[in-house]
C-alpha cells in the first residue's frame, strides 16, 4: 500500500517542482540583459478586464533590460485622440517620451522606464479626447498595463532609449529657480512700501489729534 501511494506521490512532486520553476517570477528573474518582445494588454484599473483603451495600443512591445534599468516601447495608433500617456514613477506619475510620430498613419511610438517588476500590472494614466464624437468625448482615466511574460522573446531590433532631460531643459528649470528670488524680494518691496504708508497716515492722524486737543 505504501508503495502504491509512494509513486503517485514522487510524480506530484515532480510536476510541482517543474511547473513551479516556470512562473512568470522565475522566468522573468532568468531574463538577461538584452531586447525583447513582449505580449501584453491595458487592464482596467480596479480590475483585470481588458480597458477600452486597449486597442489603442498596438502590440507586441519592446523591452529593453540593461545595468541601469527596464525599458518599456510599443506604439499608439489613433494618436491624436490620445492626449497624454504617463507612467507610474513612485507616488505619482511621469509623462513618457515621445520616440516617433507618424502624423499621416496617426500614430506614436512611445517609451519609458519601468520601476516595478515587470511581472505585476504597471499603473498608467491616459487622456482620451475624441472630438468627432457628438458630444465630443473627453475623459482622463488610470490603466494598467500588464505584460505576458510568458511571451517573451529575445529579438535583435535596437534597444529602447529613454533619454534623459536634455541641457534645454535644465536651463528653463534653473531659470525658473534663479526668477523665484527675484519675485520674492518685489514682494517684499511691496509690503514694506505699503507698512511705511500705513504707519504715514497713522504718524499724520496721531499729529492731528493733538492739534485738534491743544
């Protein structure tokens, strides 16, 4: 009897250890770096059905993994009524980067780096404008964004490049930090301005009152 139950048994464990070492965690953890192709569809947020905005999205996607992090790319058709695409980056959220766009066939290939495991849905934020709707659609929404990782294949296309902001911009933003000082001491010109006159008129009404008492 026990070895009746011995066999069966062995078989089960087996099967576990095999099917269990080929979880979307494991063969994600085995992934090398390199460039991919990857399967995957836009979730709603507060559930796994598949979002309307989901043929928007045109698939496979390219996934890129270096030394320095994940990179996400796919392409977005009927680009014109997608306003904005932004990715979750911590607490809150980042607009991705536009790699391409191709105004005649109305679409956009966009990219940017992932910062969560790739085997858990990927938080996203999206605005819809549909202007030749009537009444006209226009409507921001959360999605999210889940990969196949069982789908994933090594391809020998260009890796993604997310690039980071450019001298151009740094520039505005110190511009914008260097005018805050500036705003801030005319502010403080003012209300010194606007104390003297209080304490003038004050000063005038004081000397005023001891006339009128002499």
């Amino acid at each position: 009897m026990k070895h009746r139950l011995v066999i069966p048994f062995s078989f089960l464990i087996i099967f576990s250890v095999i099917f269990g070492s080929h979880t979307p965690e494991a063969h994600a953890a085995e992934l090398s770096d390199g460039t991919y192709v990857v399967d995957y569809e836009m979730l709603q947020a507060e559930n796994d059905s598949v979002s309307i905005a989901n043929d928007y999205f045109e698939k496979p996607a390219k996934l890129t993994i270096d030394k320095d992090g994940q990179y996400l790319q796919f392409t977005v058709n009927h680009a014109k009524w997608v306003k904005f695409i932004k990715s979750a980056d911590g607490e809150s959220f980042a607009d991705v980067q536009t790699v391409s766009e191709d105004l005649e066939n109305d679409k956009r290939v966009i990219a940017f780096k992932v910062n969560e495991a790739i085997t858990e849905p990927l938080l996203m934020q999206i605005h819809v404008v549909i202007e030749e709707m009537e009444p006209a659609y226009d409507h921001k929404y959360a999605v999210r964004l889940n990969l196949d990782v069982e789908t994933i294949e090594l391809t020998d296309a260009p890796a993604v490049v997310v690039n980071t902001p450019d001298a151009e911009s740094k520039s505005a933003d110190t511009n914008e930090k260097t005018d805050e000082p500036t705003s801030n001491t005319a502010l403080i010109y003012v209300l010194l301005a606007l104390v003297a006159v209080i304490v003038i008129i004050f000063v005038r009404k004081f000397s005023s009152a001891k006339k009128v008492k002499k």
